[in-house]
C-alpha cells in the first residue's frame, strides 16, 4: 500500500484538480517506510506504524500491489536503498518522500506511484530550471524530530 498524507489544507481543494503537496509512506509487511529531511549525511529512512507518520495528516492509502519478498529481504533491501537516501539530500523538487516510495514501489511491484502524488514536485522542476540558481529550490535542512536508528524495531518509529 501507498499512504498518501496531506501536507497543507489547500489539499482539500487542490486535489480534485489532480495536485496537492504530499507526503507518502510505503506499507509493507506491516510496518510503513517513508524518508524526512534532516541535516545529518545519515540516512532519512524511517519506519513507523501504518496510516500514523507524526506530522502528517493521512489522506488515504493506493493498493500498489503484491510482492513474494519475505520481511527479512524486504528489511535488506531498505537498508540498502536507505544508503541512497541521506537526510541532508532531501530536496523537495528531485529527491524527495514520494521519489523514495516510487522506487520502492518499482522494484516490488514494477509499478510507479500515481502522478498526482508527486505532481508539484514535477511542475516544480520545470519551473526551477528557469529560476537563478540563487533561488532554486533547494535541501530541506532541519533537525528531525524523530529518533535516530538505534538497531532495534520500535512499533512506533523506526529511523534507518
């Protein structure tokens, strides 16, 4: 499953005309996988309860598909793709949340995720390609408010 979180209320309206700013998390085998900003070269991958990422308000969830990974080979394949995905790389245009979950949901299920959930981001890039490169859109840099990966599952969060 797809969990797809709004990131603002313009939501509401913006997402009859196929856009919205939003926030998506994977769900597989029981637990949720998404990726955050942060200003550590650390992974940004982290792992929580289904339909519950702290900070986000939960829109719905896509059926993606099946996959005949077990849970421990699914665990390697996060860690590896987590290796990838660095918390001071974030950037909301090119390397962002829903970047994270279309790769994911490509090498499990061959399918990309719907193009309304990463739209902006794709609009955006057009438009960032014309602006100075003074303001071009880019990392997000915050401290996160998450806890870091300590190598033992949390039902709640679970950073990588």
């Amino acid at each position: 499953m797809l969990n797809v979180y709004d990131l603002t209320p313009m939501n509401n309206y913006l997402y009859w005309f196929g856009l919205g700013i939003f926030h998506s998390g994977v769900e597989v085998h029981g637990m949720e996988y998404g990726f955050g900003a942060h200003e550590f070269p650390t992974s940004g991958v982290f792992e929580v309860e289904p339909k519950s990422c702290p900070g986000f308000v939960y829109r719905r969830s896509v059926w993606m598909g099946t996959t005949d990974t077990s849970r421990a080979e699914f665990r390697s394949f996060v860690e590896n793709l987590a290796g990838k995905y660095n918390g001071n790389t974030y950037n909301l245009i090119s390397k962002n949340c829903n970047h994270f979950t279309d790769d994911i949901c490509k090498n499990l299920t061959r399918k990309s995720i719907p193009g309304w959930v990463n739209r902006l981001a794709r609009v955006g890039s057009f438009f960032n390609y014309l602006l100075p490169e003074s303001i071009q859109a880019s990392t997000v840099r915050h401290v996160p408010t998450y806890p870091a990966f300590s190598g033992e599952l949390k039902p709640e969060f679970q950073m990588w």
